[in-house]
C-alpha cells in the first residue's frame, strides 16, 4: 500500500516538476524549498522528481548514463561518497544539486540510487 502510494506521489511530482522545469535545465532553481510534503518524501520521491528525466524512472538511463549498470554498482560499492559528490557538484552536463536539496536529501537520494535493481533500457 505504501509503495503504490509513493508511486502515484512520484508520477505527480514527476509530472509537476517537468511542467515548471522542462526546456530549463539549467536551473532547477528553489521550485519545492519551502513544500513541506516534499521536505518529508523518500529518497525514491526526490529521485523522481530530480533525477528521473535524465536518467530514467527506474535508472536505466535517457539524457544521463544507466545508474544500474554493473560497473556502477561496482564504483559505490563501499561508500555512497560518489554518488553523493556527483549530486553536490554536478557534472558536465548534470546540474549540481547543492543548493536545491539538503545534505538530508541527497542522501536519500544516493541510498536510494545505490540499491536500484539493474535495469537496461
Ligand atoms: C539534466 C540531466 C540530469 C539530471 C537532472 C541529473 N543527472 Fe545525473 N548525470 C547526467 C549526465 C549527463 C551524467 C554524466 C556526467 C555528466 O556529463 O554530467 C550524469 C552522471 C551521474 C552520476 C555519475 C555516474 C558515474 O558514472 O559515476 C550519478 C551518480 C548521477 N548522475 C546521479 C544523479 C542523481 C541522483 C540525480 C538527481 C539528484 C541526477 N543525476 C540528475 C545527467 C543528469
């Protein structure tokens, strides 16, 4: 019950953030800083609504690499260092997330990525 009710929230949140996001990605800019309901989700809703249009619903992959691939599982392993870092800081062409998500956030959202199932496209 609670599953298929973080679903639907991430399908909502999801279609919200593209609305007010999509052709700006560039800046992600203070959209859900002050939600509330958003300050309380899961590290599977923030994904959904951060990183789910680059990478995919299930982290297969689209504008950004396949987040389930051996070879990443593979480089956090250990630690959710990296993948917390790349969020911070971003990369080439990932925008960094440091001042739109709390530490808190991020790292849900990196244990989140970290135990993604593999899934190719
Ligand atoms: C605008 C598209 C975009 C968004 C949004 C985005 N990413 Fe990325 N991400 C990329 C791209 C492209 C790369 C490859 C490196 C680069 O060019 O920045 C990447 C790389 C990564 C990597 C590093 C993979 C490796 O090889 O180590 C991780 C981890 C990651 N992203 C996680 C996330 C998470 C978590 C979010 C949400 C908070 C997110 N990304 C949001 C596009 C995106």
């Amino acid at each position: 019950m609670k599953l298929i009710r973080s679903a639907l929230i991430g399908v909502g949140v999801a279609a919200i953030a593209n609305l007010t996001l999509f052709g700006n990605s560039g800046d992600l800019s203070p959209r859900f800083k002050d939600n509330e309901y958003l300050n309380n989700t899961t590290g599977e809703e923030l994904y959904r609504a951060n990183c789910a249009r680059c990478h995919g619903d299930n982290g297969e992959g689209g504008k950004g690499p396949n987040l389930t691939t051996e070879n990443k599982k593979a480089k956090w392993k250990d630690s959710d260092s990296k993948i917390i870092r790349q969020i911070q800081k971003g990369g080439f062409f990932m925008p960094s997330f440091r001042k739109k998500l709390t530490d808190d956030e991020i790292r849900s959202i990196a244990a989140y990525v970290r135990e993604l199932p593999p899934v190719s496209k």
